[in-house]
C-alpha cells in the first residue's frame, strides 16, 4: 500500500472515521493529481512535484480546519464530471444527478414542431451542474438557459460550461423578483433555496460554516417561497404540455405537489430519491396556456 495514502489517512483522521478518511484520501489524489486507485494499491505512485506537493499540503490544511473536501480542492464530480466549485456556490449533490437524469428523460420524449426550437430553463444555476449536464445530454436540439442571482456564482458556472464546451446561456436574475422571461421554455428545472433556519441544528458544521446561507435557506415560516415562484414563473413561461422539474425538501415534497395541482398542471408525480426520501417534484403544463 502507498506510504502517500497512508500519510493523507493519518492527516485526516482527526476529521474523519477511518472509512472515510480512505474515501477523501483516495478522491483527492484522483481528481487533484489524477492518481488513481490502480496505482495506490500497486504502490507505484509517481513522485509529486515540489509544486504539487506543496499544494498537497495546503488541501490537508485545510481539510484539517474543517474546510469541505470540494472547497479544499476546487473540484466536485457531477454527472461523471469533475466541476469546479467555490464558497459562491453549493457543492452539487447525487440527489441532484437524479433530478438531472428525470429531465433528460423528459426532454427526450419531447419533439418540436415545425420551426420551433426546443428550450430549457435552470433557474438557480449555483456551479451550472444541471444546465450543462442536460446540455450535454440532451446536444444541439435544446437551447438551454440558466439563470442565478449572484455574479461570482455565475463566473464560476460559465467557467464549468466552457470547460466541457457545453452551449449554455447565463444570466444574472432574481427568481423573487417575478421576472418575465425573454423566451417561452419547454422544461424548467431548478434546485432552489429549501432548507429551513429550524434544520440549522441538524446539519455539519462543514456545511454551515462553508456552503453560501443564500443558496439554502428559507424562512421557516415560508418554507415554499422559492416554489411559488417557480410556478408562477411556469405559469407565464412554460409553452402548452411544459414540464417543470424541482428538487425540494422531503418534508415539503407533497406540498409543493399541491402548488403545481393548484396552479392547473397535469400529471404532478412526486419521485423518492435512491434512498426512499421524496426529494422531487415534476408537473407538466396543460395543452392550453396556463396564464
């Protein structure tokens, strides 16, 4: 076994069970050095550089005083991608990769008509990890957009979208401020704000302490704020037969159904997450304008 695992293991062991040391020690030496497991186990790892050495060791620094393996490193992998992130923005989650996987479907089900160009919303972009995934997926027949509040959260998702050449177009919008689209959209899909203050207590430190409080919270007695908008702008946004696509708090999931039902869509389907949780919500827009 590599002496460098062995070392990275014992650095974070303060941090971490033993278990989970040997997963973040393995994951930063995979997507920072590109050393894989095949070598580590085979103990021919190569000799690091001064340069990567010294990197090495300010990632462990950092991990040491509390700092999230993603933030540390720069990186999250999504989608089977490695994607940079930063304090302007949320560390994508597996849960989202479902979401993501859900609205390929959808999109792909979906045929325009003569003339017409097919097109998608991800309203809340954080890192870009929906927008360019399904612009990926999903190639020249979509025209995705995304929009985010937050300039710095931007930069950081056009900087995602221009590494892996994914044709996406970013704006800078406020999701609260009832904005009217330029465009008419085909599919809206968003993982906005949904975690309430009252959950705080429930939550690491890592994310508390690291991860942006805007692109998480909600006011506890307004645990749907961000939802309502998300239909209200799919009330005047969606093209006839849209879908809107959202990930939400498991303790909301069936109230949220309801803000989609009450607003006319058809077919709302709450789906569980890969470990039984309700964590989305789809609902498709009826064959007439909803508003």
């Amino acid at each position: 076994m590599s002496k460098l695992l062995t070392d990275i293991q014992r650095r974070l062991s303060s941090r971490y069970t033993p278990g989970e040391a040997r997963a973040v020690a393995f994951a930063l030496l995979e997507d920072v050095f590109g050393v894989g497991r095949t070598d580590v186990y085979a103990d021919k790892v190569r000799q690091f550089s001064q340069e990567e050495e010294q990197r090495l060791q300010a990632i462990l620094r950092s991990i040491g005083e509390g700092m999230p393996l993603q933030y540390a490193t720069g990186v999250a992998r999504f989608d089977g991608r490695l994607l940079h992130v930063s304090p302007a923005t949320l560390i994508p989650r597996p849960e989202t990769e479902e979401l993501v996987v859900w609205a390929a479907d959808v999109a792909a089900a979906m045929k325009a008509s003569e003339g017409q160009t097919l097109r998608l919303l991800d309203a809340g972009t954080g890192s870009g990890c929906i927008a360019l995934s399904l612009a990926l997926r999903l190639g020249q027949s979509w025209q995705v957009t995304a929009w985010d509040i937050n300039a710095d959260t931007l930069s950081v998702a056009r900087a995602n979208a221009r590494t892996y050449g994914a044709a996406v177009r970013f704006e800078q919008v406020d999701l609260l401020a009832h904005p009217r689209a330029a465009h008419s959209f085909d599919l809206i899909v968003s993982n906005p704000p949904y975690v309430c203050q009252s959950e705080r207590a429930e939550m690491e430190a890592q994310v508390l302490d690291y991860e942006p409080e805007r692109a998480l919270f909600v006011p506890d007695n307004d645990p749907l704020l961000f939802y309502r908008a998300l239909v209200e702008l799919a009330q005047h946004a969606l093209r006839p037969a849209g879908w809107l696509l959202l990930e939400v708090n498991r303790a909301y999931a069936a109230a949220t159904a309801d803000l989609l039902r009450q607003a006319g869509m058809q077919d709302v389907e709450v789906r569980c997450d890969a470990f039984g949780n309700p964590r989305m919500v789809g609902g498709r827009a009826s064959l007439k304008e909803l508003g």
